[in-house]
C-alpha cells in the first residue's frame, strides 16, 4: 500500500513512476541515486565476501547495478599440505565496466574519502 491510501494495482502508470521517484530520491537507495547523480565512489559488500569500491552508473529497485573503476578486494587463505594454517592473504582485481546482480549485494555505503 502507498502513502495515497490506494494499492499499487490499482494505481497508473504515472503514479507508480512519482512513487518510484520519491522511494529513490529519499528511501535507502537514494545512497545509489545521489552516487550516480554526483559520479561518487560507493563501498559495496557482497555475499561472497567480497568488497568493491566503484562508481555507479546505473541501477534498479532490485539493486542490479552498472559498475565503472571498480576494484574488487577479498582475503584468500591459502592452503597447505598440513593441519597448519597459513597466514591470509589480501588480493584485489580491477575491472573497467561491470554488472552486479542485486541478489548479492550486502551492504552499500558512501565513500567519504
């Protein structure tokens, strides 16, 4: 239910659009529209542990995002031959244009570097 009191069913098209617009410029993905707008560097953490810092070029309601500089960081451990543990190690990649699917987004924070 939206604000208006009325189901989204049974709203327009333009209404759905005004609505969309208003969650976006003030709900918790206006942290994704104000990077776009402003062409910010965001911390983004994914479900495979991963953390990448990268400009927004586009995204959706689902959090798919368009991705430009992005470097891409995880810890690996590696492995040994026996029961001893080695020391991890910090490893990152750079990828000039990248889509993320939405479903593994974690956590998005502002760079305020």
């Amino acid at each position: 239910m939206s604000t208006s009191g009325k189901p989204k069913s049974e709203m327009t098209e333009e209404e759905l659009r005004k609505i969309e617009e208003v969650e976006f410029n003030t709900g918790p993905l206006s942290v994704l529209q104000q990077s776009v707008k402003n062409n910010n560097q965001i911390l983004i953490s994914c479900r495979n542990n991963h953390k990448m810092l990268a400009r927004v070029k586009a995204f959706d309601r689902h959090c798919n995002m368009v991705l430009e500089n992005v470097k891409e960081m995880w810890t690996e451990t590696p492995r040994t031959g026996k029961g001893s543990k080695a020391k991890p190690v910090n490893k990152d990649r750079f990828v000039s244009k990248m889509f993320l699917r939405g479903d593994s987004v974690v956590l998005v924070l502002r760079n305020t570097v």
